[in-house]
C-alpha cells in the first residue's frame, strides 16, 4: 500500500515539475535571450547561457521611450486599481445588501456580460469613446476599466457571506448605509480586496486590446502598445531579438513583485467573516 501510494507521489512530483518546465522555461528563454548580441539571439534564439553576455538590449531601452511608457502604465494602472476596487466593491455591496425592484435583473446582467469575450465589446467601446470626444486622452484609456463585471461579482459574492446581523450594531448607532459599508462591512472583506487589487493591477498593466482602440498619439504608448511597437519592428530593420526580450522582461517584473507580495493573502471566501 505504502509503495503504491508513493509511487503515485513520485508520478504526481513529476507531472508538475514537467508543468512547471513548460511554464519556466519560455521565461528562462526571455531573460537569457535580452543578454544575447543580436547575432547570437538571432543564431541560436534556444541556447540558455550566452556566449557574449550584453547589456546592450537594456542600455538602449533605457535611453529610448521606455521610461514614458512605464510612466503611463503606472499612472493608468495605478488609478484603474484604486478606482476599480472602490467602485466594485460599493456594486457588489448594492447588489448585496440594498433591496431594491430589479436587483436580479442587474446581477444576472452582470452575469451575461461575464460570459461577453472582450474582443467582442471593442468596436463598441471605440465608438463611444469616439462620440465623447474621449479618444486618444487619458481619460478615454483610464474610464471604461474603472468597473468590471468579474470585480462586482467577487465581491458581492464575498458580502454575501458576512453575516447580516454584524451590521445591525451599526444601523441601531444611526450609522447610515454607506457609513455601515465603510467602517464595518468593508475592513471585513479585506481578502476580496487583496484579491481584486492584484487582479485588478496585473489586468490594467497587461491591458493592450483597449490602449489600441483608444489611442494613437506616440507619447500615450504604454508598456503593452510600446512593446507591441517593438515587435511589429518600429525600431528599426531586423528581428532585435534582444531588444524585443529585454523589454518583455522589464515589463513583468512590477506584476511579479505584486503577486509574490499578495500571494499568500488571496481571498478564502471564509477568512473574515464572523463566524456563529
């Protein structure tokens, strides 16, 4: 029995270290191909150690416009987080707790869009940013990602599950609705918020389908459009491989450093709440 079971022990190890191979390896390829002269990465894009080890790629990327596109995903990314998280959750709360004629309607609404691909809702999205004179400003790439319908749902979800009568205390003290979501419903959900905050900042920093439709003006690039640049060879004649690898690496290096913060604190849907 005890070989048997650590047989499928070994079997299982080695099903998620090859998982974990074919998930590493592609990034190992990135950090070791932005190193390479463009000859190497160009000769032998596969290899994991260069031969001719450069800084080249990344003293370029440096002197060049990649600093102004870190600087727009920051201030976009940064504002949709703290935007987004706040809105969501006041919806998710509405949804939750306010009783008012339709409120089913509004959720499975909000259920149908989840179930909308994105790519689907662009055109829309262009020509409405288009009539309110939004396109190519900021507030055109920043106000149509303040709220999503997958953020309402976590979170009113997540409300649901705290119990109703720790809120009674509040409302017999006169506190009113928004008061009560404040300072007793809200520090309560603190796991949803963790949650939708990494989700909400690895989704606006990786943001590219809306920055195309809703921009043109080389100064608005941000990380995602800026690379894409790169790579549909806006820099310049050849493949600069290590170039295109360099700022792919830069680029994940803020959401990494986000989840490996957060990980440990993603929502359980029972941490939180009241128990009994």
């Amino acid at each position: 029995m005890k070989e048997r079971v650590s047989g499928g022990l070994i079997v299982g190890y080695v099903i998620l270290v090859i998982l974990a191979l074919v998930y590493i390896y592609p990034f190992v390829i990135a950090v070791s191909g932005s190193f390479k002269t463009d000859a190497e990465a160009n000769g032998d894009p596969m290899s994991l150690i260069p031969q001719t080890f450069t800084y080249a790629a990344y003293e370029r990327l440096f002197t060049g416009d990649l600093p102004l596109w870190a600087a727009n995903s920051a201030f976009i990314t940064i504002v949709v987080t703290v935007f987004r998280v706040f809105f969501d959750s006041l919806a998710g709360y509405a949804l939750s707790r306010l009783k008012f004629r339709g409120r089913g309607f509004v959720f499975a609404v909000f259920i149908a869009v989840l179930a909308v691909p994105s790519v689907v809702l662009m055109i829309p999205r262009f020509l409405v940013i288009k009539e309110l004179g939004l396109y190519d400003t900021y507030g055109g790439m920043i106000i149509p990602l303040l709220a999503t319908a997958a953020g309402v749902f976590i979170m009113k979800q997540f409300f649901d599950s705290i119990p109703v009568s720790i809120e009674e205390a509040a409302r017999i003290d006169g506190a009113g609705v928004f008061r009560t979501f404040w300072s007793v419903t809200l520090p309560m959900a603190s796991p949803a918020l963790i949650t939708l905050t990494i989700l909400s900042f690895q989704g606006s920093w990786n943001e590219f389908g809306h920055f195309v439709i809703s921009r043109q003006s080389p100064e608005l690039h941000t990380l995602t459009t800026g690379v894409g640049s790169l790579v549909s060879g806006a820099l310049g004649s050849g493949t600069q491989f290590p170039l295109k690898l360099a700022a792919a690496v830069l680029m994940t290096i803020p959401v990494a450093i986000v989840f490996f913060i957060f990980q440990r604190r993603i929502m359980s849907t029972t941490e939180g709440a009241e128990k009994g």
